[in-house]
C-alpha cells in the first residue's frame, strides 16, 4: 500500500517554525569552515610541497568550490542568514564571485527549477534524464570529468561568454587570489585551483546532480519523494563531495526556505515517523548514488563477469 502520508501529518507548525529559523551564527560558521579549507588547501601544498600534499589540495578545493556554490545557492533562498540583504552580499561576492556564478542570474534560472520539478518545463532535466545508464556510460562521463576534457569544454563557453562589465567580480578573485599566493613566494599554487576546477569539481557536480535526481524513480511525478533524492553520506564525503548540506536535496525541495543547516534535523524527523516508507528515495552514501545510477541489467552482467 502506498505512503499516503502528508507533511502536515510528519511535521506539526512549531516544529516546522523552529526549522526555518535561521542562524547567524551557524551560516558564519560554514562560511569560515569553507574559506579556511580552501586556504587550508593552499597551505598544506605550500609548507609540505610533494605530489601526495598538492593533489590532496586540488581534492579539497574541488570540493570547496562546490561549496561556494551550493552557499550561493542557499543565499539566492535567502535561507542562510537572517538578513536578506547578508544574503545578497554573501552569496554574490564571496561565494558567487569566485565561480563565475551572479546571485541574481542563478536565482532566476534555479527557481524555475523548483517550480517546475517533475514536469518537462524543469530547466535541470537535461542533466539526470539519461540515468540510470549502462555501465560503460557512466565510467566515459567520469573519466571525460577527471581527465579536464568537461572542465575544458566549460571554461572555454566562460571566455566566450566573458564581459568585463558582468564578469569583473570573477576577473578580481583571480588577480587577489594569484596576487596572495604570489607574495606567499608560491604563485605556482594557483595553478591548483584550475586543476580543481578542471577535473575535480566537474565529476563532483556530476555526482551531486545524479544523487539528487538521477536516481530518483519517477522524474516525471510532482510528488518530491518520487522525482527527487537525498543521501546519507559519511562525514569525508560531506567534506569531498557533498558539502553544507547539499546532500539533503529531498528535504530542500520540500521546503526551499529551511537553512541549509537545519536540513539534517528534518530529514531525521521525517524518517522516524515513517514519512518516507514504501519510497525508495534515499541513497546511503555516494557510493550507493553510483550503483543505482547503473542500469540494473548492465549491473547484474557487470557483476557476473
């Protein structure tokens, strides 16, 4: 028998009030952790420099401009800080700035994403209609990904593209960030954030996005526990892959104004009265992604060889 279960019947309003009260405190709290780990990164590759320091470096700025990305995204919610206009800064200039990404041209595209989950008019289809896919597939899309061939392809669509008069908060980020590293005496270091950005954050998104929707079971229904996935990850992939939160992607389309933050707690409530029985919608780790992003049958050969 299907879950006829309403998220009014899940959540009474105090406890949905006390969700979507918002933190200073903990927003700052992501926003430090995320710079001092990308600051961490450079560090660590500059004071021990070897092969093992510098590629454990890329590994972490990868992930931490993911995070940039998803706290830009929080803010373009508004869900971060308790004051819109902190958002606003925030999210545009020390989150945005640094990925190319404007607070204002993301918010117009990623909430028709919201409004349009579940129907063709979604924006994001394209990325998760595919999935799952044969084996083979998946393998050539992550190795394109951590062989800089999709990074490439991005980045030459971001010169194209590029206008001072737009993309001048991008342009100042690369002379700060080289200028930092150039009076640390290692102006070669930022050469790892493009290495990040080329290989290691492109497979990264990848992943995100397939987590999110491309394991979920039917893309095409408005009901969220059917079209849309949340995964249960282990501390070090919150930290590599699934940053501030990002993870809890279910709990997000339920209620895009609960802080990025609070997300964890809904999700644990949810599941304990028994909100999300009889739907498969929540993966158990990235690795778990993975697997329900391979078609059954090409898993079962896979396995049989």
């Amino acid at each position: 028998m299907a879950n006829t279960m309403k998220l009014s019947d899940a959540l009474s309003k105090d406890e949905l009030t006390s969700l979507r009260e918002k933190s200073d405190l903990r927003a700052l709290a992501s926003l430090v952790w995320t710079w001092g780990l990308i600051a961490g990164a450079f560090a660590i590759a500059i004071v021990w420099t070897n092969p093992l320091t510098i590629l454990l470096g890329i590994l972490i700025l990868g992930g931490r401009q993911l995070a940039l990305g998803v706290m830009n995204h929080d803010c373009s919610h508004h869900a971060f800080f308790r004051s819109p206009k902190v958002d606003e800064f925030v999210g545009h200039w020390l989150c945005g700035a640094p990925i190319n990404t404007s607070l204002q041209a993301y918010r117009a595209y990623h909430l028709k994403h919201h409004k349009f989950a579940g129907t063709p008019d979604d924006p994001d289809t394209g990325f998760v209609k595919d999935y799952p896919v044969l084996v083979e597939s998946l393998r050539r899309k992550f190795v394109r990904d951590l062989t800089g061939q999709t990074g490439y392809r991005d980045t030459l669509r971001k010169i194209r593209n590029f206008k001072l008069s737009r993309n001048w908060p991008w342009l100042t980020f690369h002379v700060l960030l080289l200028g930092t590293l150039t009076l640390a005496g290692a102006p070669w270091a930022y050469l790892m954030w493009w290495a990040a950005e080329l290989t290691v954050y492109p497979a990264i998104v990848r992943l995100r996005q397939i987590g999110e929707h491309g394991t979920a079971k039917d893309r095409t229904s408005l009901e969220p526990r059917l079209n849309t996935g949340t995964t249960v990850a282990p501390i070090w992939q919150r930290v590599f892959i699934a940053p501030n939160d990002v993870n809890y992607h279910l709990e997000h389309h339920m209620f895009a104004t609960i802080p990025p933050y609070n997300l964890g707690r809904l999700h644990r409530l949810l599941a304990s009265r028994g909100y999300y029985d009889g739907y498969d919608c929540i993966s158990r780790g990235y690795d778990d992604v993975i697997r329900r992003a391979v078609r059954p049958d090409a898993a079962r050969m896979v396995a049989a060889e």
